[in-house]
C-alpha cells in the first residue's frame, strides 16, 4: 500500500454509531486516496452467537458504514433489508429478539463459517470490507474471545441482553470484558497504533465500546507509548448522549455527566479533546485537566457533517487537510 506524504496515517479507536460515522468522515476528508490511509481498529465485546452465527454488531456497522450502504435511519443494518428469514425463524419456535435481515445475514454466515474452518476473525473482516468496496484497513482488537458483560441490579447479563433484549433500560453498575485477560491484539494493531500520525478515540461510548479495545493487553500501553498526536472527540453534548447510553452509564458509574467528565477518563491518553459548540464553557477546566481543547460542531447527522468533523479532528492536531 503506498502513501501519500500528504496524507496523515490515521488510527482510530471505534464502536458503535459515533465510531462508524467519524470513520466514513475521516474516509472522506483524507486526500489523494483517502481511506486507505485510515485504519479502524474496532471494538469486540458486543460480538454475540445468534442461530449458530457470529455476529460482530460493531465490525459490521463501521463496515457498512465505509461502504455506504448501512441504514441510515437506524443507524446500523443494511439499506432495503428485508426479513423473511427472520420470520420462518420465528415459525420455527426461534427466539427473534436479536433482529437480522436477510443481507445481514449473509455477512454472519461467510463470516462463521470462515471462522470454523480457521480463519482468524481479522482475515474474514479483511476480506469482507474488501468485497463490499471498503477501501480503509479494518480491524478487530483481537482474534480471540472477547465479550462485555454487564452487571446491573438484577444481575450480571451479556451486552446483547442488556443492550438490545432489556433496551439498555437496566442501571449499570459496573462492567467486566470476559477474555480480555489472555487475549492477544489483532495482527496489526499494534503496528497501526504505533505507527500513525494521528491516533484518534471515536465519539463512542467509552464504557461500552472504547474500554473493551482498550482492554486487550498491551493496546493501552501502545497508545499511551504512542508519539502521534492522540484526539478523542467527546460522545456527551450539552450533558446528553448523542446515541445509547453513554450519559446514565456515566452518572451510575459516579462520573459527571459532561464533556469535562469524558475528559478525565481520557486524561493520559490523549493529548487533545474534541468538544460541542455546545460545551464551550467547559474548555478551560477540561484544559485544567492538561488537555488541549477544540471546540467545534461535533453532530454528525449526514456525510457533511462527518467530513466536517473529521477535518476539525485533523487540523486539531496540526493535520489539516486541503
């Protein structure tokens, strides 16, 4: 893969919506080829097994996202799905909480059955990307089994459980990343933290999306080692979530529900915060705090909006983009 001198190596740290919405700008705004100076290095905690097939909601919607063809009204699946399997599963006495369209389904079943025959997960998501048209280097954090669980009041339930089945409905009260332990980064994770010009921790939630890559061991230290510019934009707006539960995780967890409260987990790891119009006035103390401070539009609502983004991200630290 060559590179552009004029196009920065950009890392960056995803999950989720915000994630896959700041990879497809970031995509756009890189010049002379772009994406293919982007590598998204993806959270794998919310991967789940439904009707014998992997699933990884995160990889996929950053993935469909790239290729422009995710659903934008819901902001994850395909355009145009359609759910007849769906609902013979459902005949069949299935239990179809988890929702799956047919197009969908298809990336799941290539996907496992690469997987049974020992391909390691990083492989199937290269080639994957490849055949729907992404151009950017997708990656997940690791290989092995990693899944977030998710202690609430009632319990201790898997993500999926809590996020889709119970609607994210359940206070948190603490989570755990089961395999993270002995877990291993993906081929070129590390290589791709280490060598970007520009390291980037996506608007995610960084509970659910962020702390699990962050969660493999040795990936933490290679983004606090790592002498590229590091930037997180902030995923709180005017004290509210964008999309999902990042706020009430953050109040049941004993963190402000703000910006300047998403700073201080960040404090350490990043060099610059990315923050709302809207949060103007917490730019001094989340400076307090070392941090740099750019404030800017940070609402991502169309492919404009992402670039826009992406290119405040970039010259934030000093990588503008023509």
């Amino acid at each position: 893969m060559t590179f552009s001198p004029a196009a920065p190596r950009v890392t960056l740290l995803a999950g989720g919506v915000g994630g896959a919405r700041l990879a497809h700008g970031l995509a756009l705004a890189l010049p002379d080829g772009g994406a293919e100076h982007l590598t998204a290095v993806v959270n794998v905690g919310d991967d789940t097994e439904r009707h014998g097939l992997l699933v990884s909601p995160d990889l996929d919607t950053v993935m469909y996202t790239l290729a422009g063809a995710n659903d934008e009204e819901r902001g994850w699946g395909l355009q145009g799905e359609t759910y007849a399997t769906l609902e013979q599963l459902a005949r069949l006495g299935e239990d179809t909480w988890f929702t799956l369209g047919d197009k969908d389904l298809a990336t799941h079943v290539v996907r496992t059955a690469a997987l049974r025959d020992g391909e390691p997960l990083s492989a199937v998501t290269t080639r994957l990307a490849a055949a729907l048209g992404v151009r950017a280097r997708l990656l997940p954090v690791t290989d092995d089994r990693l899944r977030t669980l998710v202690d609430t009041p009632s319990g201790r339930v898997a993500f999926q459980e809590y996020f889709v089945r119970r609607r994210h409905a359940d206070a948190v009260l603490g989570l755990a990343f089961d395999g993270a332990a002995t877990s291993r980064p993906a081929p070129g994770v590390l290589d791709a933290v280490a060598g970007a010009d520009v390291l980037v921790v996506a608007p995610s939630n960084p509970f659910l999306s962020v702390e699990p890559v962050l969660a493999v061991p040795g990936v933490r230290d290679a983004v606090r080692a790592s002498s590229a510019r590091r930037v997180a934009v902030s995923p709180i707006v005017g004290g509210q979530a964008i999309k999902g539960p990042a706020a009430q995780i953050l109040e049941t967890l004993g963190h402000e529900v703000s910006a300047l409260g998403v700073a201080r987990l960040y404090a350490g790891l990043v060099d610059v915060m990315v923050v709302d119009d809207a949060d103007a006035a917490l730019a001094d103390p989340i400076r307090e705090i070392g941090l740099d401070v750019v404030v800017t539009d940070t609402i991502m609502g169309d492919p404009a909006g992402r670039e826009r983004l992406a290119r405040a991200v970039l010259a934030a630290v000093g990588h503008p983009v023509p």
